[in-house]
C-alpha cells in the first residue's frame, strides 16, 4: 500500500513483495508497469532505472530501528 501510495501510477496494478531478510531489504514486482521487463531483452532497462530513481526521490519517515544496524540484531 505504501509503495502505491509513493508511486500514483501503480494503484491500478498488481505489487509483488519479496523480503530480502539477509539484506535487510525488499525487493517490489509491479507487474506490467514496464511491460514485459528486463528479462525479456538483452538491451538496458533505463525505465527501471528512472522508475527506481523516482522512488527514490520521495521523501518518507524512517524507523528509528532501521537506522542503527545494532538494534536488529
């Protein structure tokens, strides 16, 4: 929910959630978003690229918790 709430354009689209626990990450699916995706090509993906950078131009609260690596374990 949140993820469509940063980026508008995927409301109408299905996101797909992976934790990525070892790297304390997660790694998001829009399905459709960028048609068929990298994979389907040898060629560069520069809309993942600018879709990434997009995201991570928005401004959001962070945890606390999630600052200090320490406090995880």
């Amino acid at each position: 929910e949140r993820l469509k709430q940063l980026l508008p354009e995927t409301a109408p689209l299905e996101v797909r959630r992976y934790e990525l626990p070892n790297l304390r990450a997660l790694n998001f699916v829009i399905v459709g978003l960028l048609g068929e995706g990298v994979a389907s090509s040898v060629r560069s993906d520069p809309q993942a690229k600018s879709l990434g950078e997009w995201l991570r131009a928005r401004v959001v609260d962070v945890p606390e918790v999630l600052l200090d690596p320490a406090a995880s374990r």
